[in-house]
C-alpha cells in the first residue's frame, strides 16, 4: 500500500471515478461529500494526502483547508480540485494552504501523478515534522512521541493534547480552547478532556517522577501549559 487518501468529493461519480483509480494506484481511500465531515475526518484520522475539491456542502474547500492548516496545526500534503481556473482562484487555494491545485475537468492520470508526488514528496522531508520542548520531542509524521529518549506510549487523543500543547508552548491553553480543537461542538462529555489528561500525564510525567518534575501543569482557572523549563 503507498498510503491513505482523503478524497473530498460531492460529486458522486466522479468520486467514485477517483478512488477507482487511486485505490488501483496502491492508495486506501476514505470518503467524505461535505466539508464538515472532511474536517471531521482529516483532524480524527492521519492521511498521506487529501484530495479536497473546492465547492462543497457544509464548508467549502477553501475554509476546510484553511482550518486544516490554522486551527489544527496539520500538514498533510491537500491537492485542491475546482473548475475555477483563473490565477486569482488559485492563488486563494495556496493562501488557503493547499499544496497543489487541479482544474476540473482532469486527466486521471495526472490526478494519480500528483498525489503520488505530493505523497513522495511529504515521506521525503524531515523539517517540521518534530516538535521539541523540555526534553519531550513529538513527531508528527511518525506519531512517535519521547521523553529525555524514552519511548512514551500515547493514546491518539494524547496525542493530539500535547501536540496542541507543544504547538502552543509556552503558553497557557484555556480548557475551551483545547476541547473545541479535540471535538469541535460536539464534546463528549463533561470529565472527558479531564480523563484523557489524567491519561496522558501516566504515560508523560508518572515514569520520569521523583528525578524529573511534571511537564504538563494545570494553571488553574485557565487552563494547561507544558512547562518548558522541565528537563
């Protein structure tokens, strides 16, 4: 298998036209036909690349990207997909942070072409992919995560709380902000980023105690920190 796709497509067969071909390429395909449940799956899931066609349902292309890039910090490699080809359009999708643009209507072949070369390309760089503080380092392209060398073992949803807080270090993440960026409306319920913490601090801070202090700390009536003087 070459990888995961995302492929954001409301237009059912072409869609299917797509996936036939990327899934004939080696790829996994996941499918969403609305921007909302797009944005659902590429902050829920990883992929090695998303395929976003621009005028969607729910949310456009433009503001799913934009999302993607600004309020969840991903990177994954998004080939954007419209009928509008003006250089004013496809300026805005780059703005927007996609990382190439193709103009409906599209050979099949060059859709397989770039979504290889952006997948290739992603695989290839090693900047950015590690974020570092207080002897704790976090990769987003391997989902690895380490302390003082000491392989951690995270949930996906730890992980997703300390990338947040990495991102953000050293600064106090209010718990508003941290659950809006985990579920958006819909937070399960009222102990559960409180639960997934609890989690995350027994496999981060409970094995480097008494030697090392907590990394993660509570700022309270705030929110979370990670404590970047903490070796």
């Amino acid at each position: 298998m070459k990888g995961t796709v995302l492929l954001v497509e409301d237009h059912r067969d072409l869609a299917e036209t797509i996936s036939l071909a990327l899934e004939s390429a080696g790829y996994d395909i996941d499918y969403a036909a609305d921007g909302i449940e797009a944005l659902r799956l590429a902050t829920s899931e990883t992929f090695d690349c998303i395929v976003l066609d621009l005028m969607l349902p729910g949310m456009d292309g433009l503001t799913v990207c934009n999302r993607l890039r600004g309020d969840h910090a991903i990177d994954t490699p998004v080939l954007m997909l419209t009928a509008r080809d003006t250089i004013d359009d496809k300026l805005a999708g780059f703005d927007h942070g996609a990382d190439d643009y193709l103009v409906k209507p599209f050979v099949i072949e060059e859709l397989k072409a770039r979504v290889n070369a952006l997948v290739n390309r992603k695989r290839g760089e090693t900047a950015n992919t590690r974020i570092a503080a207080g002897g704790l380092v976090l990769d987003t392209r391997t989902r690895e995560v380490t302390r003082l060398g000491k392989p951690l073992e995270i949930s996906p949803t730890g992980f997703r709380i300390l990338r947040i807080l990495l991102r953000e270090a050293p600064a106090v993440v209010s718990r508003e902000a941290l659950e809006r960026e985990l579920w958006g409306d819909e937070v399960p319920d009222s102990d559960a980023l409180r639960s997934h913490v609890y989690i995350l601090r027994k496999a981060v801070d409970k094995p480097f105690e008494p030697d090392h202090g907590s990394i993660i700390r509570t700022i309270k009536g705030v929110g979370l920190k990670l404590d970047t003087s903490v070796a």
